[in-house]
C-alpha cells in the first residue's frame, strides 16, 4: 500500500477509469457507431472493475461502516446527477424516471444484491451470519421512505394521477433526507457496532487483521480515482443508452425495461464489492453495502429531484403501479422474514433472487 505516486499511476485500475474519462467526453452527447459502443462497453466495464478496488482500498483505510457508506454515497451522487440531466433534456419519457430508477434500485438491492451476497455467505459457511440490529432498522428505514415516497402518491387527492402536490414532494423530500441522515448517524456513531461485520460464532470483526492499512496519500488517490470511475461508469451507461433503447424496442419490450438495464449497469460496481465481501465472509459489509444503496437511492434523489422541480416543467409522476407495489409489499415481508433471526441459509438468498427475477421478467413483460 506505500506504492508511489508514479509506481500508482502505472496501475490499470487508475488509467482504465481516466481513458474512460476521456472517451465519455469525446462521445458524449453523439450517435455511437456499433464498434465504438462495443469499445464503450469494454471500458465501461473496465471501470466497474477500477471503482471496486478503488472502495475497497478507501473501506480499508476507513474502516467499517464507513466504507459501503463511501460507495454507496458516491454512486448515488452520481446517479442523482444523471438523473436529473435527463429530465433536463425534457420529453414525457422523463416524467416517471426519477420513479422508475429509484424502484429498480431498490428491487436490485434489496433482492438481487442481498439473496446474492446471503447466498454466497451460506454456500462458503452453510449459514450466513450478520447483525439483526443494524440491518433491521435499515431495512425498516427503506420500507418507510419506499412507502412515503413511492407508494403515497399514488393515493393522495391534491392531484390527479400518480403524483404530489408541492407541498406533499416538500414533506415526502425532508423526511427522506431527515431519515437517512439520522441513519447516517446511527451507522456511523451511535451504534456503529450494529454495523460491523461478525463471524459464524458471532464474534465482531472491526479491523482487517493480516492487512495493513493504506496510507493517508494512497487513498487519497484511491477516494480521487473512485469518483473519476463512477463518473465514467454512469456516464457511458448513458452514452451507451441509445443503443440499448433502440435494442429494446426492435425486439417489443417497453421503454421501462432500458431504465432496469441502466440501473443495472450503476449498479455493477456495489454488486461486485458486496460479492467478494460475501465470499470473505464478511456478510454484514455486504448487507450494509444493499440496504445502505437502497436508501441512498431514495434519501438523496427524492430531495433533490424535489429542488429541481422548481425549474423543470410537467408532471413528477413518482407514484408506483398496483403491480409493482405487490412487489414492494413481498420485498418488505420477505426481507423482514429473513433479516429478523440474524441468520440465513440458501433458501432465503434463493427466495430473493426469485423476487428479483420476478421484478425484471414483469419490467419486460407488464
């Protein structure tokens, strides 16, 4: 970890997220030819990869929970960003996106990213093990800010449609960011033990033993270098967006189904950290990494697509259909059922992975 600068910037991870930098500019905003998506994907990959050692590096040097809370803060920045440069560029497509995006991530976190890592845990030590107390209030945090936020505005009166008035999106946004910040406060002081990763006997693991730390300048640079990644890994996800679009649509499926794939792709990098921290058993980080995503996704887009409402025109439609709050309703008891007893085995990832199949195959077929 005392690399120096110069050794460090030979490595792939720090040139592989600036080339994918460079070509995000010299793309951005212009119709790709196929080879020059298929060379955006390869780097766009590239940079996922780049963004986990680079979180994994600044985790270490942080310490749980500090560090799934650094990735999961950072990408849904970015996410935020992207999402609202898009509803910039206007169109009746963008009136329901901040919605879609936000339910996609919180399907792919809360099944995809939790039944993954529950099931990698349990297969390496037959039962996975985390903390009940931490994950729970979490998970109850998501529940409430998911149902405030996205499930409300389909049953208010002050407006037609799935949507709130400006006073009800002024009251949903506070108490979305209030939330997550008491969660942020929960996490990180008052009961940070909650939230540190615990071995099968279920003893709390809170440094990383047989490593040493980074230095102060290397994660600097790492910090640096995961920011540069995640922009590029956003930014050609959108670059390549049209391509996807047009795929989608040659073969029937809705227009929804480029927001899940999107998504997807943002999602790449939390998806991998949360694997391999799984496989470290070390299932807790993992956990913190899906449910923590989760409600970034929500405590921070909510507020600031509420801001920017007060210059964009139309509609915010953020209320969710009768199908996917069927979804959301089994997403919640189920995860309940499973994050309750502090223990979980092969069904319970098996189970969520299935909700999670479930949510793309009705995403692609309504």
């Amino acid at each position: 970890m005392s690399t120096s600068i110069k050794g460090y910037l030979t490595q792939w991870t720090v040139f592989v997220p600036i080339i994918a930098i460079v070509a995000l500019v010299l793309t951005w905003g212009r119709e790709l030819p196929a080879a020059v998506v298929v060379i955006a994907a390869v780097l766009l990959g590239g940079a996922v990869l780049a963004a986990v050692h680079h979180a994994e590096v600044v985790a270490h040097r942080v310490g749980e929970p500090f560090g799934s809370l650094v990735l999961a803060i950072a990408v849904t920045i970015i996410e935020v960003a992207l999402i609202v440069t898009l509803m910039i560029s206007g169109g009746e497509k963008t009136q329901s996106l901040a919605r879609d995006t936000v339910f996609a991530a919180v399907m792919i976190t809360c099944n995809g990213l939790l039944g993954i890592s529950i099931l990698v845990g349990a297969l390496r030590r037959h039962v996975a093990v985390f903390n009940a107390e931490g994950t729970g209030g979490a998970f109850a945090t998501v529940a409430t800010l998911a149902t405030l936020s996205l499930v409300l505005p389909s049953f208010t009166t002050s407006r037609p449609g799935p949507q709130f008035s400006p006073a009800q999106l002024a009251f949903a946004a506070v108490a979305s960011l209030s939330l997550y910040a008491l969660f942020v406060m929960v996490q990180t002081r008052r009961h940070r033990d909650y939230f540190l990763p615990i071995t099968t006997s279920g003893k709390t693991i809170d440094a990383e033993e047989h490593l040493d730390p980074p230095t102060g300048r290397t994660t600097l640079i790492s910090l640096g270098t995961l920011m540069v990644a995640l922009i590029a890994v956003v930014g050609l996800a959108k670059g390549v967006s049209p391509t996807i679009e047009s795929g989608v649509a040659s073969i029937g499926l809705p227009h929804a189904v480029v927001g899940v794939v999107i998504a997807l792709l943002v999602l790449l990098p939390e998806t991998i950290a949360a694997v391999r921290s799984a496989a470290r058993d070390r299932v807790q980080t993992s956990l913190n990494l899906a449910v923590g995503s989760a409600m970034a996704s929500i405590g921070l887009t909510i507020p600031a697509i509420a801001i920017a409402m007060i210059w964009l025109d139309g509609p915010l439609l953020l209320g969710l259909g009768g199908t996917q709050m069927v979804l959301l309703a089994l997403t919640v008891g189920v995860g309940t059922l499973t994050i309750v007893p502090g223990r979980a085995n092969v069904l319970q990832g098996g189970v969520h992975l299935a909700l999670l199949a479930a949510f793309l195959f009705l995403a692609a077929s309504p």
